[in-house]
C-alpha cells in the first residue's frame, strides 16, 4: 500500500490476524514531536528562560562578533513560538518569532556548524522578515548548544547584513566559544538549584531535635 512503510502485525479473536501499513513519514513525524517535546523540557528545565544578562555570557558572545568580525552575536534559546536572546551584541530586540529564526534551522542539523553565505540567494531565507528588513541579515553562522543528552536548546550565532564565510579557524574558535556557553548556562542552573535547596532536613519534633544528620545534595542532569 506504501512504498516506504512499516508493517505491523497483530493476532486479535479466533488467530485473525491485522496487518497495518504505517508510512514512515508518519513515524518520522512522531518521533519528531517526541523529540521537540524533550527538547522543549530540557530546555524549561534549566529555567533560564527570560532571566537578566550575566557578564560572563555577555563576554563569550563580544568575543564571537570579534573574531567573526560579525555586526551581531547572540546566545539564542529556541522557545516553542519564540526565539529569546540570553545575551546579545548589535541587536536591540529580546526575543523574535520563532518561525523567522534561523537558529530553529539550526538545531534540526546535525552539523557543528549552521552557516548561510548569503541569506537573499537561499530560498529558505530570501523572504525572511529579518532579511527583508532589519537587521537586515545576509550572513548567518550558528552552533548548536547542546545539553548532556544531546538537545539543542538553541545556538551561539553571528550574522551581519553584509554576505561572508567563515575560516576554518573562525569555525574552530566559534565551536569552542558554544563549549564555553553550554557549560556557563550548565553551571548556573547547578548553582540556582543548589541556592533553592534547604540547607538542613526540616525539623520533625519539638525542642530542636532533627531527624538525621545528613543534608541531602541538588544534582542536575
């Protein structure tokens, strides 16, 4: 029934057996929203989500549009309709849609590298809002931050309204600046549950005298 399908058979009343015929489009399709489902936890987890600027944050993404020689850097965190900027340089806006991010075509790679020379001749982008109008981008070059479990939460990027390619060494430094990021943002999520957590067990019996002796301790991933 399909050229490309899986079959699955299964015994039912009196050993009649049913066979059904599943696309594999249509496993593709779950598995992908099973997939962006874990992504999207994973990435609410960490509660970083429109959380203020930190210096050192900031710091990676000054030294990104430096050695990119890009206009524009940002840690960008792919949301279910939006894309939030942790930190950014050269760019006023907070937060755009996510269906005119090109971070969200980012993470679906599987590359370490995302890079569009020039955004007006790719037919992916040559409409896109943020190329049409401001910030007006023609290069873009992103690396996915990836957790522990492999779930890109978003990317370390650089655009700039004029057209370029990275070096291989520019690929190299920027990948390692990503490394940087994803154990900032690891690192702060440790500390902020580990402030969250009380010190001591709660105290079960009156005049003072506590239940055990040992605290337990915060662990992430």
């Amino acid at each position: 029934l399909f050229r490309s399908a899986v079959v699955l058979e299964s015994v039912v009343g009196q050993g009649t057996t049913v066979r059904l015929y599943l696309p594999l489009i249509e496993l593709d399709a779950r598995e992908r929203q099973r997939s962006e489902a874990e992504r999207l936890a994973a990435l609410h987890a960490l509660d970083i989500l429109d959380t203020e600027p930190t210096p050192e944050l900031d710091a990676l993404v000054a030294q990104a549009a430096d050695l990119c020689k890009a206009k524009t850097a940002l840690i960008s965190l792919i949301d279910e309709d939006r894309q939030w900027f942790k930190a950014r340089i050269g760019l006023d806006a907070r937060e755009t849609p996510r269906r005119d991010a090109f971070c969200a075509h980012a993470i679906e790679t599987q590359t370490l590298v995302f890079e569009v020379p020039d955004a007006m001749e790719d037919a992916r982008f040559s409409a896109n809002p943020l190329v049409t109008g401001d910030p007006f981008i023609r290069f873009y070059a992103g690396v996915p931050l990836r957790d522990s479990a492999g779930h890109a939460l978003g990317t370390l990027c650089v655009l700039d309204p004029e057209p370029g390619m990275l070096s291989e060494r520019q690929r190299g430094e920027l990948i390692k600046l990503a490394a940087a990021v994803v154990e900032q943002i690891g690192a702060k999520a440790e500390s902020a549950v580990a402030q969250e957590s009380p010190a001591d067990e709660p105290d079960d019996f009156p005049g003072g005298r506590a239940t055990t002796g040992a605290a337990d301790t915060a662990r992430v991933g």
